[in-house]
C-alpha cells in the first residue's frame, strides 16, 4: 500500500484553510446581527431609519451567511458529484 503523501497533505492544507474561512465568516455573521441587536437596544432608531450602521451590519451578516450556505452547497455538491 504505497500513500502519496504529497496529495494527503494538499487535501489537509486545503481542508484547514477552508474550516478557517468558514468559521470566520460566520463569526463575522454573528458579530454583525450583535452589533444590530445592540444598537436596537441602546435606542438608535435615528440612525437605522437613515440607513447607518445597523443596516450595513445586517446586510453584512446575512451576506456573510449567504457565503457560508453557498460554500457547504458547493462542499455538498462536490460530494454527490
């Protein structure tokens, strides 16, 4: 049984990199919907109706999720295929 080492560590170096990604851009998902909440709750309605932080921390976690949910499809799809 020979193992190509080579390929074995491509696939870990790959493997690491791609947990690493995924779990930062879900970080980065949560943060933004806390940083949402928590202007919700100090009273910033001014600047929610005007468009400020909080709009741009909620359109930057679901983006962060939408890139999540799209790399576990891709993962899922490499599988099956």
């Amino acid at each position: 049984m020979n193992i190509d080492w080579a390929a074995l560590g491509s696939v870990f170096g790959v493997s690491l990199g791609v947990t690493v990604a995924l779990v930062g851009l879900f970080t980065l998902g949560i943060v933004g919907l806390s940083k949402r909440e928590a202007a919700a709750t100090s009273g910033a309605t001014s600047s929610a109706s005007a468009g400020g932080p909080p709009v741009a921390a909620r359109t930057g976690a679901y983006v962060c999720f939408a890139l999540c949910a799209a790399a576990v499809a891709y993962g899922i799809y490499l599988i099956v295929a």
